[in-house]
C-alpha cells in the first residue's frame, strides 16, 4: 500500500477552547477550520510546525457509536494515500481490522482501521 505522508494527529479534548488556544497561542499553530464534526460535536484543525492536529470534543467514530465513549488524549494519527477505497480492500485483505469505512469528511474521504496492537489509523484521501 501506497502511503504519501504522515497527516495528522487527533486528541479528543474536554474544553476545545483551551485546546486551540494551547496550539495556536502557546505553540504558534494556525487555525486551518472548525466546525461541526457530527452530532453537534465541535472539530478544530491547526496547523502546528509542519503537521496538522485535530482537536475533537468527540471523533466521528465515537459520534456514529462505533466504539464506547473513550477518555481525552490521543486518539489516532492519520496517513495520506491516493485512494481510501483501495487502501482498505488492501489492508482488509491482509487481516486487517476496519472500523469505520470511508465516507465524506468535508474535503476528504477518510476511513479508519486498526494497527496490531489495537491503534487507530486514518485513512485519507484529498478530494
């Protein structure tokens, strides 16, 4: 499987406000956009050094009840690749767990999977 670059990482925040204003204010990160990640959870993306954090009040996964409730802190890092869709026949081909499969994400179609030892990984594709 193709990976083009290392994206993201995401933390789920109790108080976005205080997040985005610790990455934007404190480490110099630029507001990229915010809105409305599903089911009236907040996102916020910034662009911190040469890499993008997503800050989440609740992931889409959490949102469309694909996994209980899960504490703050980290929860996924996510790869660029040129196509999600094939990404995840690849991965599923291999043994590999899907979570979430791809959907539409504002400008990207994003789908999660798990590594080996239970981590999250996203999947995206520019659209």
């Amino acid at each position: 499987m193709e990976l083009e670059r290392f994206f993201h990482v995401a933390i789920k925040t109790d108080d976005i406000e205080a997040s985005t204003a610790f990455y934007r204010d404190v480490l110099g990160g630029e507001v990229l956009e915010s809105g409305d990640a599903g089911g009236g959870s907040e996102y916020v993306a910034l662009s911190v050094a040469d890499k993008r954090i997503y800050c989440f009040e609740r992931p889409p996964y959490e949102i469309n009840g694909l996994v209980e409730d899960l504490p703050t802190g980290i929860l996924h890092f996510g790869f660029v690749v040129p196509d999600v869709d094939s990404a995840v026949a690849e991965l599923e081909s291999v043994g590999t767990e899907l979570l979430m499969p791809p959907e539409t994400f504002g400008d990207l179609k994003i789908a999660f999977v798990y590594g080996p030892d239970g981590e999250l990984l996203e999947l995206l594709e520019e659209l």
